[in-house]
C-alpha cells in the first residue's frame, strides 16, 4: 500500500472515532458506559517513523439502562423484576431539574443516617426519609409534573433511587 492509500484509511480510521466521541457526548455518556475493542495497525510515515492507530470492530456496547431517559410504558400486569422496572424508573425522570433533588436529596438522606448512627439518634431517621422524599416529591410535582412511582412500587423506587444515585456518583449517568 503506498502512502496515499495509508492517508486515506487513516482519515476513515479518525472519522469514525470521531463519531464515537460525538455520540457518547450527545447521550451525556461517560467513558464508563461505553466499550470499545480495537484493533491495533502500524503505519509507515516516510519510512523513519511508526505511528499506532486504531480500527474499531465494535463501536460501542452501551452498559446503562435507558441512558436518555426516555418514558415507558407500565404492563398490564406490573412489573415482575426489577430489572424491568429500572427503565420504567428511569423514564419517570426525564426532567433533569427532577433527577437533579432526587440525587441531592438522597445524598442529604444518607448524611442524616450516618449522622444518626454515630450520635446514637434514632429518632433522625424519620428526619432522614421525610427529607428525602420531599425531595423526590418537589422534583416531581413541581418540575417532572407526574406522580412518583413511590405510591405503587414503594420498594423498588427506593432501591432503584439508590441505583441511579449510585450511577450518578460513579460517573456511569451524567448528573
């Protein structure tokens, strides 16, 4: 192959990187959410030096759930896992104002435990879930304007709150 054949499979090569890096961003996707397998080719510019770039086999495997956020709709017969109700979740926050106090209020709910724990209150726990349920409610009826999935599956949204602030705080969801 000669030196403008290389140029131009370089070019390609840049191309579709490229358009990796502008799909993550416009997702709001961090370098955790995505996977990319490479495979390795040497290049021979004016025969003194070797540059490495990479071709992509595989663009992208996305790892999180419903990364935009987009609604779904509820079973006839409700939800059997939880697995399946965490994209439902997610979809009930769209509102990035509404995901934004349930993450904020979480974390203040947890500051409140631990903070009870170590001074020995029990009483600061009603203080840590009336805090953060005003929170999630604010967020919902003022901002998300729908009902929290907390009146019909008190458990799983309480888990699956944990789970997105989890996301959050790892870097997998953008906040």
């Amino acid at each position: 192959m000669d030196d403008r054949g290389r140029r131009k499979k370089l070019k390609a090569h840049k191309r579709v990187y490229l358009e990796v890096i502008c799909f993550s961003r416009r997702y709001g996707l961090t370098k955790l959410d995505c996977q990319f397998t490479a495979t390795c080719h040497h290049f021979n510019y004016s025969g003194a030096e070797t540059q490495r770039y990479c071709l992509f086999q595989s663009i992208m495997s996305i790892k999180v759930v419903n990364p935009n956020y987009s609604r779904r709709s509820e079973p006839a017969g409700g939800f059997q896992s939880l697995e399946a109700f965490y994209p439902f979740y997610l979809g009930e926050h769209c509102d990035r104002t509404n995901r934004r106090l349930h993450i904020i209020g979480s974390t203040i709910s947890l500051a409140i435990l631990l903070w009870a724990a170590i001074q020995k209150q029990p009483s600061l726990l009603w203080v840590a879930l009336v805090q953060g349920y005003g929170f999630a409610w604010i967020g919902h009826f003022v901002f998300e304007k729908n009902k929290p999935a907390t009146f019909r599956y008190p458990i799983w949204s309480f888990i699956c709150d944990f789970k997105l602030w989890s996301e959050v705080l790892s870097g997998k969801r953008a906040f």
